[in-house]
C-alpha cells in the first residue's frame, strides 16, 4: 500500500537560509499534518490543512509558512533558518471524514540540519 | 490545553518478562489514542489505535487498553525481547478542532538480552 512520502530525507541548511520540505500524502486522503520534532523532544503539531485549505495551527513559527496544493501534496516553507529549527519534521495523512478512526499515517521524515 | 504525559520516561527489563507502559491525558473528551513505537532518530510506526468509545485493542504481543474517564492508556508488552527496545510514545486527538495529534514525553525500553 502507498504510504506518505516525504522529501528530502536529509536537508543541511546555513543559518539564515530557506529550506523548503514536500509531503506527498497517501492517495484520497484529504488532511495533511506537520509536526516538529526536537532532539530528545516529543512530536509537535505545527499546521494541518483539510482540503487545501487551513485546518488548524499549532506552535508554527512566523517564519515558516506551508500549503497544500491541488494535487494534495503539501510544503512546508522555513525562512530565515535558526540553529534551533534543527529537528525531524514529520509529515501526516488521513482520511479525516471517510475513515471513522481518523487514524494519521505518517511519513519518514526529513532530517533538518542548520549550521 | 491537553498534556499528555507517560511514565516511566525509561524503563530496563530482561527479556522475556511482561512489562505495562503508561499513559494520561488531561482532557478526556478525545477522540482516538495511538501508540507509536520511534526507533532512535527514526521515524513513527503506528502500533494500535484506539477510538475513544473503545476499551482495548490487540496486535500480537501488544494490548493496549483505554479508560477515558480517568484520563489513562495502559500499552501492554507481553514476552518482551531485544527487538522491542524503542521509544514508545503515546498520542491522543480530541472530539472537536482539526485533528491534530498530542504527543507523550515517551518512555523509552531496553530489553537486556
């Protein structure tokens, strides 16, 4: 079965640069969700989008802003990197009003280095 | 705000024995928990879910139960071996806004060979 993809796998950034990071979600799902790992952290939510429009917003920098195109795929834009926005960003996918469970797939993640 | 919070954040077995890892919630009027398993800098595999008007829910060796009135989710290990040694971190959403997941601190197992 398809799962949901995410690219790059590993991204080094300078600070004070832009990183731009994809999901792909799994295929009819409708809901894309971001969240921020830290190091040693717990997963934070940081945006979700349901049908191409804006679902909800958690702890998202000003600096990072993200949409969901018409394909559903989804990015995550980081501007003006910090060291402190070096974490594993976790994309998910669900299927929010055709699957009772509501259930998020998630993605592998991309690695983000800042240096 | 809901907190979610899971103890022991760290937990060392033998293998072979049984072990109880434990989560709560301050909201209770969530709509799903799910239990995942994080293997060091890797990414999040979905163990079991369960919907809020379920008691519990079974996948192998795991059993994971639900008691949402007391705010508390028990993830059952059962003949614990090498291979589970993770971090097991446990989610939950509420009944209203978007979905999105709250996460535990996590507990993290070793299973001594």
């Amino acid at each position: 079965a398809a799962g949901v993809i995410q690219s790059p796998r590993h991204l080094i950034k300078e600070k004070r640069e832009t990183a731009t990071l994809k999901c792909y979600p799994i295929p009819r799902h409708d809901t894309v969700y971001w969240y921020q790992q830290g190091p040693g952290q717990d997963p934070q939510f940081l945006i979700s989008f349901y049908e191409k429009m804006q679902s909800d917003k958690g702890s998202i920098p000003d600096r990072f802003s993200a949409q969901q195109f018409s394909d559903y795929h989804s990015e995550l834009n980081m501007s003006s990197l910090e060291l402190g926005d070096s974490a594993l960003y976790f994309c998910a996918s669900s299927a929010k009003y055709r699957d009772p469970t509501r259930e998020q797939y998630f993605g592998p993640g991309t690695r983000l280095t800042v240096t | 705000k809901q907190e979610v919070t899971q103890i022991p954040a760290a937990l060392s077995v033998p293998e072979g024995e049984n072990l109880v890892l434990n989560c709560s919630f301050t909201d209770s009027a969530i709509y799903n928990l799910q239990w995942f398993r994080q293997d060091p800098g890797k990414g999040l595999t979905s163990l079991l879910l369960i919907q809020s008007s379920q008691r519990e829910q079974t996948s192998g060796r795991l059993n994971a139960s639900l008691d949402k009135s007391s705010g508390r989710s028990t993830l059952y290990i059962a003949a614990s071996q090498p291979g589970d040694s993770a971090t097991y971190l446990c989610a939950v959403s509420l009944q209203t806004g978007a979905n999105n997941l709250f996460f535990g601190t996590g507990t993290r197992l070793t299973v001594i060979p």
